[in-house]
C-alpha cells in the first residue's frame, strides 16, 4: 500500500521529499486522512444532526477527523452516589430521604448507591465516527 500511496503523492510532490511527506503522514494519528488531503480527496462526513436511542436524544456537537471520533450531548436525570451502611435495605432509599441513610466512608462497614434525581444535566461524549449516523447523499 506504501508503494501505491508513493505512487500517488508523487503526482503532487518531487521525488526526494515523498520520505520526508511519508514521514509526517505517518506521524498523524489518522495516516488515510492526511494523505487524502495532501491530494485533494477528503471530503467531510457529514452526519445526522440528531439521532435517539431508548428515548434519549442524543445531538451531534462536532467531528475530529484526525481521532475519527464524534462528540455529542445529550440530557438525563442528575445521578449521585452514597454511602450507606451494609445491610441497609436499598428499597427504603428514594431521591427524596437520600440523605437521612447517606454516611460517610469507612472501609469495610458501608456500600455504595446510586441515587437519580428530578435534576437533568448535559452530558457531553465522543463516540468512533463509525457508531454515528451519517447522511447519504
């Protein structure tokens, strides 16, 4: 594939800087992405602006063509966790009396759980491009 990726870039570059180019193509973290724009071929994805998955709205933020990754937010019910004492039944604890079971940490005597409040928050994920959705064109 290096000989056919020479044989290409040579069309753009002499022939005794093709090591030098190669050398920095691969010394991005996208190798493919680089030599696409080094001949004029890269064309950015475009992807679906929204997409929802088990009735969550997920929103497309950006894209980072060098780590092909996607960025993308979406909103849900604020999650805290606490310590309680072992052996507390969990099925008493609700968002509401949380605190009157919250202890602090000591190795060994408490476990933890995780409380969901009323309170949403934004969460902001990256994801490989190749989990997102894409707009054909």
């Amino acid at each position: 594939m290096e000989k056919l990726i020479k044989c290409a870039l040579g069309t753009k570059f002499k022939t005794e800087q093709l090591d030098s180019v190669m050398e920095v193509i691969n010394a991005t973290p996208n190798p493919s992405v680089a030599v696409e724009i080094l001949l004029g071929l890269y064309e950015e994805p475009f992807f679906v602006s929204r997409r929802t998955v088990r009735d969550i709205e997920y929103i497309f933020q950006s894209f980072d063509k060098w780590s092909n990754q996607v960025s993308y937010t979406y909103t849900r019910n604020k999650k805290i966790t606490i310590y309680i004492k072992k052996g507390t039944d969990k099925s008493l604890i609700n968002k509401d009396n949380y605190m009157d079971f919250k202890v602090p940490y000591k190795d060994g005597e408490i476990e933890h759980m995780v409380i969901t409040l009323d309170e949403t928050e934004e969460i902001t994920e990256r994801c490989h491009a190749d989990n997102w959705p894409i707009l054909v064109p």
